[in-house]
C-alpha cells in the first residue's frame, strides 16, 4: 500500500486527487496540507473532498507528518512546491509535482535533488496528453521544416501562469526534433506590424476564460494543407488519475527524475 500525502487539499485539484486516491487499488491518503490561516485546518480531508470521513485531518504544516506518508503530491504553486521540495528531501520522500510555472532556478533544483530522491516531474499527467507528445514527436519528423507550428491553448480564468506547462512543452518536443532552441525561436503572442513570418518560429497563443479545463493544439501548417493536433480535457480527473498512478510506480523506485513518459512506458515506443 502507497501511502500517499496531498498539498493544496482543499483546492480544486487537491479534491480530485483524493477522490481519486479513494478509488485507486494500491493507493492511501495519509496526509493532506493547505496553507495556514485557512478555515479547514484541522477538518476532516475526506469530508472537504465529498467522498466522506477518512480520519485524514488536514493541517498546515507538511513538516508534522513526514513520518505519515511515502509520496508528497504538490499541485500547488511555485513557491509552495519550492519550500515542500527541500521538506521531502531533507526527510527522503518521494514527491510527484505538477505544479507549472517554476522559474528557471527551481526547475534547475528539482534535477540536482532527483540525485538523491525520486521526483516524476510532469507538465500534464494526462495520459491523452503524454499520447499526444508522442504524436508531436511523429509530426515534426515527418514535416521537417517544411511547415509553419503554431500553439494554443486555453485554461481557465484562475490559471496563473502562460503559457501553460503543457504548451512549453510541446513546443520544446517539436522545437528537439527541428533541431531547434525554443527560447531562440518562440513567439508569444503578436500585435501591430510583425512583419512576415519566419519558418524557423514557434508561435504560441494563450486564452485565459471561465472554467475551460485545459485545451492543447499544435498545427503543423503547409502550402495547400495542414494538421491539427487537438487534447481536449473534460475534467481534473485525468490529471489526477495520471499522478496517482504516479505515486504508484514510485514506490521502491530510486533517487532519479522521471515524468509521465516513464511512468507510462512511452520511451520504449519509437517515434
């Protein structure tokens, strides 16, 4: 049995991975953290999420129940994940991490701490998603340099961060197999008189409404055709599903940092 924590229970995501865990063979929620100062401190996890009492009590502090849990899963922000990264390991536990939206110096420290625990670090646990990288790699090989690439994505109105996770990195896929640097080449977003386009770009562009879940689609752009690679989410239940099974092929695993393609085998499949 995994014995698996959550941060940022009380959160949207945070309610879903519980019910999820709930759900899953194998898998046990044995602790849940929100930040201090909120009301649910001290309520019942299980109770916060809907699937009824667990005896999991949801606290401030993720320091008080190292001794609790086999696996941290951080679909926070930033920061938070920042601080409960140098907690787990300190205390040498495992974590899965979803949150987007790292600078540069705390994605370098999430590598240099894989060294000593295992991290799987994702932009999108979905499994449809992790199938679509896949297709990307395929495309860009097929098309070379032959076609304009576009991105876009769209999320809902409280996302903090553009473009997403999950658009960065497909641009990074497509941008590898060009032989490509995408902070050379990217594009975000354009106004008044650009000019005319060069084929060597990577456009992204960003919609930020209502409660779109998440939606992902690069086009590959030629004379006379083009194909649309399309993900479409419907619900957090994907995503959370995708980082229980997670938290699950951690177990016994070594220090070491994986993502999604790992977990699901995709590496062994050539493009």
């Amino acid at each position: 049995m995994s014995k698996i924590a959550i941060t940022g229970a009380a959160g949207r995501m945070g309610r879903t991975l519980i019910e999820i865990i709930q759900q899953t063979p194998g898998a046990e929620l044995t602790g849940a953290v929100e930040r201090p100062g909120i009301s649910i401190i001290g309520a019942d996890a299980g109770e916060v999420a809907g699937v009824g009492a667990l005896g999991v009590k949801i606290v401030d502090n993720l320091e008080s129940i190292l001794a609790d849990f086999d696996v941290l899963v951080d679909f926070t922000i930033a920061d938070a994940t920042a601080v409960n990264l140098e907690v787990c390991a300190t205390a040498n536990k495992a974590m899965v991490i979803g949150t987007t939206g790292l600078s540069e110096a705390q994605t370098a420290r999430v590598r240099a701490l894989a060294q000593k625990m295992p991290i799987v670090f994702a932009p999108n646990y979905s499994v449809g998603v992790n199938a679509t990288f896949k297709l990307l790699e395929i495309a860009a090989q097929i098309f070379g340099d032959d076609v304009d690439i576009e991105i876009s994505e769209a999320h809902h109105r409280h996302k903090v961060d553009a473009p997403s996770g999950t658009a960065l990195k497909m641009g990074e896929i497509v941008a590898a197999e060009l032989d490509r640097d995408l902070s050379e080449v990217a594009v975000y977003g354009r106004e008044g008189i650009t000019g005319e386009r060069s084929r060597e770009t990577i456009g992204f562009s960003t919609v930020r409404a209502g409660d779109i879940i998440g939606e992902h689609t690069v086009m590959f752009a030629g004379a006379g055709e083009r194909l649309e690679i399309t993900h479409r989410a419907h619900s957090r239940s994907n995503f959370a599903q995708g980082a229980v099974r997670s938290a699950l092929w951690l177990e016994d695993r070594q220090a070491g940092l994986f993502d999604m393609q790992d977990v699901l085998g995709l590496k062994a499949i050539k493009a």
